[in-house]
C-alpha cells in the first residue's frame, strides 16, 4: 500500500484548527451586493472588495453580454500569439487616458500585475525598497526577481531614504508601496517616497488596488489624490475591486508598457480576457467619468459607519478609507466575533496571521456605495451585541 506523501498537510491544518485559524470558504448564492444571501442566508455584506457596486451595474451588464454575442466567450489565445483583440487594445487605451499615463498594460489579475511587473524590471543587481506591510503580490514578484530586498517600516520615509542613502548611487533601485493597505486600510506614505525617488533617482511605483476608483477624481487613485502625477513611474491597478470586473493594469510609459508586453510572465503564458471581460471593464471607466456621485455615496456610508462603530468604542486602527478594521488581537476572538456577526446576518469575516501580524487579529469590513443607511444601522447593531457578548467592547 503506497504511503500518501501528504499526510503531513493534515497536521498543518489541525493546526491551523488548534489555533482557531481554520475557515471553511463562504458560499455567496446571490450577486454580489450589499444585501445578499451566504450559505443560504440572508445578510448585509461587509466582506466584499465593490466599492461602487459596479457588479451588477446595468451598463456593465449590458457591455458583457454584447461582447459575449459579438465575440464569443473566450479569446482563444495568449495576447502575444493571437489572443489581442480590439477590446483589449480599446482597454489599454482608455486606462492610459483615465490614469493620465502614456500607456497602460492589462494582466489578468492584480496579483499577476505586481508579481510580473516587479520580476521582469529588476534582476540581481537591484535592489528593491519596499514598506514591511506591502500586498504578497509584491513580496512574491521582488522574490522573483533575485533583486536585494530591504524592507522599511510601514510608511516610515525617513527609513526608507536612509536604505537608498547607504546604497550605491548607480545601483538602480525600486521603491514600492501599497496606495492602500488592504488590512488596515491607511495610506501609504506616496508624496514623501517620492521626495526620496527624485532625490536619489530611484524608480517610484505605487500598487493602487483598493485606491482605484476610490481615491482621487472619479477615482483615478493616490497619485491623482495626493496630485503626484509624473512622479510615479509605475502604477499599478485593479479590475476587480471598485471596477467591478477581473483583471490588473499596470500604467505608465510606453517604453514601460512595451518592455512589459515582451518580458513579464504573466502576460506572455496566460490567455487574455475574454470579451465579456475587457467590455465590461470599458463600461466601468464609462461609469467612473460619468457618475461621480457613486463615489460620493461610498464616502458618505464610510464617515457614517466608522463614527458608528467609534461610538461603540471598537478599535478600528488607522484606517483613512472605507476598509475599516475591528481590531480584536486574539485570533480565535476575532474569528468568534466574525462567525458571532454571521449569526446575527451580518457577513464580515475574520483576519487571522499570516495575513496580519500575530496579536493584531480583526474583523475586516469594507463599507459600499450601495449599502443603505439602514443596512449599516443593522450592521453596527449586530457589532454592539456581539462585541458585548464576547467582551470586545
């Protein structure tokens, strides 16, 4: 009888168990807004990344299935050998536009625009500069590279330049930040790590994920909103959060955009968007440029929400966006207040290590342009008695 080489997994995850860590996956049965039905149940959801509620947009809607009729469902190819189509190209162009760069690469997630970006720019000569609480996205691309990595704390200039300082002046190096850090939703330190790239010649790039279509006009993200534009060499953004869709984009020179379009990984063996896709992200820029007041919703229910649950005396950290943490600390807590609140209907789930830091587990709630006033009352009622009840608040 053959021994099963992966036994050993079973005791990681009786650990993962043991330590309260161990989530069984939520199954979404309806669309994804505000109000919904997980596991067959119904609840006000404050786990999802649409922003502007741009998943069920009826512009989007009807930009997918008109592409889905006009060109099938599938590209059929990698975009190098026959899979760029005109929507891919219209795309491009429309994120070059919007994000005020001279041209704009899509890949086919966030994940791959960072990881592929990073590893195809640098190699073992460079060094890369980047804030210890940067997404995985960017850990796992700067490991590809074989760049030298040195890590500053969370959006400590000074440290950052006092690394570049000790450098070799022409050693080329890469400073990296999140516009917006996922987990506790606080702002990189962008205007002041571009005082330092200019003054030592570095390269500047900026993850914007959860900034796009949040921060800045229309939501054009942190460059726009801290107006750094021309300073930031590299910006890259998601289609998958405030947009609506699927995908990552990264923005920039051309020069940039086409050295990426031959070397970055992810874009040379992975087949590109299906129409559905690429029209539908179309029809998201559409409706950032034409309905400002979308935004203006979602910062209206976030200043609501986070006063709401600072009144109730939770600990919500450093959060400036609408990703506001319920800092709890004990793993297993957060996780009981989270399973505690599905009860009760309210969908926001736990963050445990190694997502987060040990000691600094939470509840991660992101707040909508499309939840009603009502919706977060119910909400921040569910947080007062389940926080009582487990001893939170």
């Amino acid at each position: 009888m053959r021994l099963d080489p992966l036994q050993y997994l079973s005791a990681e995850l009786q650990g993962l168990r043991d330590q309260g860590l161990y989530r069984r996956l939520r199954i979404l049965d309806d669309e994804q807004k505000a109000a919904t039905s997980v596991d067959h149940r119904a609840v006000v959801n404050l786990s999802s990344n649409n922003y502007l509620g741009l998943t069920t947009h009826p512009v989007l809607r009807e930009r997918a299935l008109d592409a889905i009729r006009r060109f099938g469902v599938g590209s059929g190819s990698v975009r190098t050998i026959a899979g760029t189509m005109a929507l891919h190209m219209e795309l491009e162009s429309r994120l070059a536009a919007f994000k005020g760069t001279e041209a704009a690469v899509v890949f086919q997630s966030g994940f791959s625009a960072n990881a592929g970006t990073v590893s195809s720019i640098l190699g073992r000569d460079d060094v890369i500069v980047s804030d210890e609480l940067n997404h995985a996205s960017i850990i796992d691309g700067a490991r590809l590279s074989r760049a030298a990595i040195k890590v500053f704390p969370h959006r400590d200039a000074g440290a950052a330049r006092t690394i570049v300082a000790g450098l070799p002046a022409a050693q080329r190096k890469l400073i990296i930040t999140d516009g917006v850090f996922s987990m506790d939703g606080d702002l990189g330190a962008l205007p002041a790590l571009c005082d330092v790239a200019d003054e030592y010649g570095c390269i500047m790039m900026v993850d914007d994920a959860h900034a796009s279509g949040v921060f800045g006009r229309n939501g054009r993200g942190t460059v726009d909103h801290f107006a750094l534009h021309g300073r930031v060499d590299i910006q890259v953004g998601t289609l998958s959060k405030a947009m609506g869709v699927l995908g990552g984009y990264v923005a920039g020179a051309r020069t940039l955009v086409e050295f990426l379009y031959h070397r970055a990984r992810p874009f040379l063996f992975s087949t590109s968007h299906p129409p559905a896709v690429a029209a539908a992200c179309i029809g998201a820029i559409d409706v950032l440029e034409g309905e400002p007041g979308l935004i203006d919703r979602l910062w209206d229910n976030t200043r609501f929400f986070k006063s709401g649950l600072a009144a109730l005396g939770f600990d919500t950290g450093s959060s400036e966006s609408p990703i506001t943490p319920v800092i709890v600390g004990d793993a297993t807590r957060a996780m009981a207040l989270s399973d505690r609140l599905f009860e009760k209907g309210v969908f926001a789930q736990g963050i445990g290590f190694p997502t987060v830091p040990q000691g600094k587990a939470r509840v991660r709630t992101i707040v909508t342009a499309t939840h009603t006033r009502g919706e977060l009352q119910f909400a921040l009622d569910a947080f007062k008695s389940a926080g009582a009840e487990l001893g939170v608040i």
